[in-house]
C-alpha cells in the first residue's frame, strides 16, 4: 500500500518541483552578485568589488539541484516524527565534529615545535575527511526535516495560504557571502551592499574599504552575515540548533515578505529596511522557539524557558555592577554623539570619534575590526533589543516591538504589517 501511494503522489511531486524551479530560476536571476541602484556610481563601486563579488546564479542552481535530489527522495516521510528529530541531533553533532577537528588541524599547523607537518597531521587529516563525508551525507536529509518541521509551525501559526506555506521553508547550509555595506561619509544610511565571496582574506576586505573611501569618498564596511534570503534561503554552518531555527525562520520572514509593500520597498529607504530587520528579527526569534517546543523541548536553553506559575515572592533583584562595561550602553551613546555630529556637518570630528571608541571597545574585550557610518547603517537596522545599541536613538524598532506586543498573533503581527510601506503607517497602525 505504501509503494502504491507513493507512486500516486510522484505526479504531484513532479509538478510542485516544476513550480520551484521556475520560482528559483526567476529568483537567480532578480537577485544578481550585489544589490545597488544603476548608474554610475554602481559602476565605480564594481571596479573594486567585481573580481570579489559572489556568483549567486550558480549557487542558487546547486542549491537547487541539492533541494530537487532530496525532494524527490523525501525519506523522512518513511522517519517517526522522534526519528526525524534525531536525526537533526545526529546532524548537529557531527557539525559539532568537524568543527572541532578543523581547529585541531588550525592548532597543530601553528604549533612550532612539529617538524614534519605533514606526516603529524595525516591521521588527523583521514579522520577529518571521513567526518566531513558523513555530514555531507547527514547534511540533505537534515535540512529536509527541518524545513518541513518549521514550515508545519508556519502552518500552525496560520500563516499558510489554501493550506500551504508560501514560499516554502526551502533553505541550504552553504559558506555565506560576506556583506559590503557602503554608506555616505556626511550621514548613516545604507547606500548600497554587494555581496561578496565568503572566505575574503582580511586584507583584501580592508583593501576594498579603503579605496571606496579615499577614490569614492564613502565609508565602506565589510561584514559577516549568518544568512540571506535568497531562494533557497542562505544558512551559515552552526552546531547550535537555537541560532539555526531562527536564521532560517528570520530568512523565511524576509522572503514572505517579499511580495508585500514591506518586502519589495526594502531598499527605498532607510526606515523601511530596519522596520523589515526588526519584523524578520522578532518573528524569526518566535518561531524558532516555537520549532525547539514542539520538536526539542529538550534542548531549550534555560534562559529561554518561561516559569509555569509566577512564584509567591519575585525572587531578589541584584545590584548591577556600576563598574561593568555595558556593550549596548555605551554603543548607543556612541551612535548618538556621531549623529550630533555628523548633523552638525563635521565628518572628521565623527569619524576621529568613532576611532576613538573603537580603540575604547577594543580595550574592554570587544573585537570591533572597523568603527564607521557604515557600521552604524548596517548594524542599526536590527533593533528590537532594549537600549538602542548600534541604532541610538531609533524609535523604529521599538515601535516595531510595541506593534507585535498588541497584536494578538504572530499571523496578525505579520499580515498587517507587511503591507506598510512608511514609519508613518506603522505609527498609523500603533494608533488604531
């Protein structure tokens, strides 16, 4: 009986998989190596970028053939659902694995007192590629489960249309591109991002930035992203089931959106952008602890748990430490002084600023490569934690955040707002 319906269900199957792939052909080639407006300015910018910038039409056609193989296989339908998310474990653990023997391999090809490198390192080299091989192997079926497991809490959150999800949660874990984010020197927005090949040395990123800034006279940023909305949606290698759930849910949020005022005015402007990173960064968080209750209740961080009955007395509050640094504290003060700053038409005052609060985060444990308005335009635009950080005063996000709080679901929250197209019609919206 299961062979029969399985062979009722490949005509089906055929004719879903053509829609996809007219879906991804259109998508591959809409999307392109880098998102900027025409014109000459785009032209300059290449003359720096375009050796670097990453082929997104070859890797959506691999990624859809890997989607089509794995599809049409649909194994997991014949798994339990406690199989399935086994499996996703198993496939998390050997992420695990090959991480760690990749930094074993960094460490033993640093240690100086190894003579022959390259007979110490064989066994590991053997076990390496054995590893890596089996999680290749694990890899499709795994995103397969996951996928469909986050698509059936869409569904449920009544985000479906005539019973299906639209798009589906089609994502591949790949070597994400890294993003180049140019913004005017006079102001923070996002003028332009091209995406560019992941594995860039830090010299040749730093080599692109300096020549945007001194022959076009913009800042320039180069920064690492944890995913991107293409189609399949773009999923960077993690072993941490909580980071993965959202960045596919939060590339999903974006490409539900698309088709929507909210999606498609992206790039018109600054206020825009942020208010689609907030929604996609809010709802992305939702449902992927919605993902870990329903399939790995288990694996739900503590801190992310929430108490079945509220105590009889709150428990003490202690005393913060005056003398503890505070990254978003201080980072919202710094956008904001630039702000007055650069309102004030002294760009070179900002940008010493902003060098010398690098140097000041540097000391105190934080890692800031490069400290610009383009750090600002880029990182600013994802502000739905309390206390501004990198967006200073914004009132985007917190207003983004006060919408989902009255909306009585994540289906309300995302149906109505993804059809503004201005900050003033989501304070309409605040204001119903």
């Amino acid at each position: 009986m299961k062979l029969k319906a399985c062979l009722r269900s490949i005509p089906f199957i055929i004719w879903r998989v053509f829609r996809l792939s007219i879906f991804l052909f259109l998508i591959a080639f809409t999307t392109g190596g880098a998102i900027v407006p025409t014109g000459g300015f785009n032209e300059r910018v290449r003359t720096f970028t375009r050796e670097q910038e990453f082929d997104f039409v070859t890797w959506t056609i691999d990624a859809a053939v890997t989607k089509f193989s794995s599809w049409a296989l649909s194994a997991h339908r014949f798994m339990t659902p406690e199989e399935q998310s086994q499996l996703v474990l198993d496939y998390l653990d050997q992420v695990r694995n090959v991480q760690t023997l990749n930094h074993e391999m960094l460490v033993m090809y640093s240690d100086p007192t190894i003579d022959d490198l390259a007979a110490a390192s064989q066994p590991l080299k053997e076990n390496l590629n054995r590893e890596i091989h089996r999680l290749e192997s694990l890899a499709p079926l795994a995103e397969s489960i996951l996928q469909n497991q986050i698509m059936d809490i869409i569904h449920d959150e009544g985000l479906g249309f005539l019973g299906q999800v639209i798009p589906p949660t089609l994502y591949h874990v790949s070597d994400i591109p890294y993003n180049l984010i140019i913004s005017p020197r006079s102001e923070i927005t996002s003028l332009m991002s091209v995406s560019l090949t992941p594995g860039l040395s830090v010299d040749v990123m730093d080599h692109v930035e300096q020549a945007i800034y001194y022959d076009l006279d913009h800042a320039a940023l180069v920064v690492p992203i944890g995913g991107m909305a293409s189609y399949p949606a773009m999923v960077m290698q993690t072993s941490n089931l909580v980071r993965l759930t959202e960045i596919i849910a939060h590339e999903w949020v974006h490409n539900y959106l698309m088709p929507r005022p909210l999606g498609y005015l992206y790039f018109n402007s600054e206020e825009i952008r942020t208010i689609n990173e907030s929604v996609a960064t809010l709802a992305g968080i939702e449902l992927g602890l919605l993902t870990l209750q329903k399939y790995y209740p288990e694996h739900i961080p503590p801190e992310l748990l929430q108490p079945q009955e509220e105590p009889e007395s709150p428990p003490p509050v202690a005393e913060p430490d005056p003398d503890a640094f505070d990254f978003r504290l201080e980072m919202r003060e710094t956008r904001v002084t630039v702000d007055e700053l650069l309102a004030q038409g002294t760009i070179e005052a900002a940008e010493a600023y902003m060098e010398a609060r690098r140097q000041f985060f540097w000391e105190n444990g934080f890692r800031i490569r490069k400290l610009n308005q383009a750090y600002f335009a880029f990182y600013g635009a994802y502000n739905v934690v309390p206390g501004g950080g990198p967006s200073g005063d914004d009132p985007i996000g917190p207003a983004v955040v006060t919408f989902r709080e009255q909306s009585p679901s994540l289906a309300d929250f995302l149906n109505n707002i993804s059809w503004i197209d201005s900050f003033e019609s989501l304070l309409a919206l605040l204001d119903r």
